[in-house]
C-alpha cells in the first residue's frame, strides 16, 4: 500500500524558516516524480513545486519561486520543501502527492499524504 | 500561470446526473485529471487522462475533455459523492500545474 506521510508543520513567524518532510512507502519512491500541493484554509487547491526522480529538475509555482526550495534523499524514501522567508499567504496545509505518467508525459497525481498545517503568524 | 476555472457550486438530486465543468486554454493541448475532496480529507484521484477511471472509483464517475472544456459527470449521484471538486493540468506554457477553482456539489 502507498504511503505519504508528511510532518514538519508547525506555527512560525512571518520571515522564518521550516522545512517540510514526507516519507514515502509502499513503492519505489526513486521512480517517481514528486509534489507538493498546499491549500489555505477554506480555499482551494494549490500547485507549490515538483521534482524529478533523481531530483535534478525542480519547479515551482511563482508565488513560491525563490523562496521555497524542494529535494528528495531517495535513499531515505523522503522529500522535502524548505520554506525561506515565509508570509502570512504561506499559511496551508500542505500535501505530498506522487506523480505518476505514461510514455506522452501525461501526468496525474494518484497518491496523497494526509497533509501537514503550517500557520505562519507572529 | 493560466487559471482553470470551475463553477463555485451545483447541486444536485439524490440518484440524479450533474455535470461538473472545468474551463481553460491549456485543455485544448493537455490532458486533465480530476480530484474528490470530502471534507476533513486529503484529495482522492476520480478521473485521470480526460476520462479513465482508477481502480476502486464507481462507474458512476466518467469524464471527457473537448475543445477548451473538460467536464466530469456523475450519473446516478450517491450522499457519499457530496464533496469539492478540483480539476488539474498544465498551464498554457506547459511547464507549471494548475488547479481549477474548485466545485462544490451538494447531494440533495
């Protein structure tokens, strides 16, 4: 069975830093891309960044850009997002999702942790 | 990145057929999936690739992709099928992910 189990969120101050965790079981977690997705409370789902298998290639959304950083340890089974600078719009919880394609690079995300809440507040 | 926007909300029938829509210009070139949200729980995979079903979603659930539009319909809708629902793809530059604005649908 696919597990995502994501931890790290926690209150932090605007302008702080924390960095997010997600392990990974159930599959082999170096053959898939990975994401996260965040949603604010009471609003919709959010896209933040992905990453390749290998972890060379990386990509976020802007509103992220420059600020969030995304890795993975395959020998861990972990992925991770650094959060820098962080803003009271960061506040959501955030969700480790797998990405699974086929050959065309169509994508979609069949697996999902239960989510962990970062409040950013002073 | 170019947005997916959905209808906020539809209601519809115990045992009744809702369609659910989802609107941009980046579906006319890539594929989209949809997600069930029930409240309190993480997104759950109901349609991915415009109109394939994962193991374990009812029949009841079929989506399909045309033009600028994709929509996924439920046919014959259950109180359990009561949730949001997001649509997702790529944006128009291919290379971010987006999410559609989300549809809430209540099950009378």
């Amino acid at each position: 069975e696919v597990q995502l189990v994501e931890s790290g969120g926690q209150l932090v101050q605007p302008g702080g830093s924390l960095r997010l965790s997600c392990v990974a079981s159930g599959f082999i977690f170096s053959d898939y891309w990975m994401h996260w997705v965040r949603q604010s409370p009471g609003k919709g789902l959010e896209w933040v960044s992905r990453i390749n298998t290998d972890g060379s290639g990386t990509m976020y959304a802007d509103s992220v850009e420059g600020r969030f950083s995304i890795s993975r340890d395959n020998a861990k089974d972990t992925l991770y997002l650094q959060m820098d600078s962080v803003r009271g719009e960061d506040t959501a919880v955030y969700y480790c999702v797998r990405d699974v394609r086929d050959t065309y690079s169509n994508y979609w995300f069949d697996s999902w942790g239960q989510g962990t809440l970062v409040t950013v507040s002073s | 990145s170019s947005a997916l926007t959905q209808d906020p909300a539809v209601s519809v029938a115990l045992g009744q057929t809702v369609r659910i829509t989802c609107q941009g210009d980046s579906l006319r070139v890539y594929s989209v999936s949809w997600y069930q949200q029930r409240p309190g729980q993480a997104p759950k995979l109901v349609i991915y690739y415009n109109n394939k079903r994962p193991s374990g979603i009812p029949d009841r659930f079929s989506g399909s992709n045309s033009g600028n539009t994709a929509s996924l319909t439920i046919t014959g809708a259950q109180a359990e099928d009561e949730a949001d629902y997001y649509c997702n793809s790529r944006d128009s530059s291919g290379k971010q992910y987006v999410f559609g604005t989300g549809t809430k649908v209540a099950v009378l």
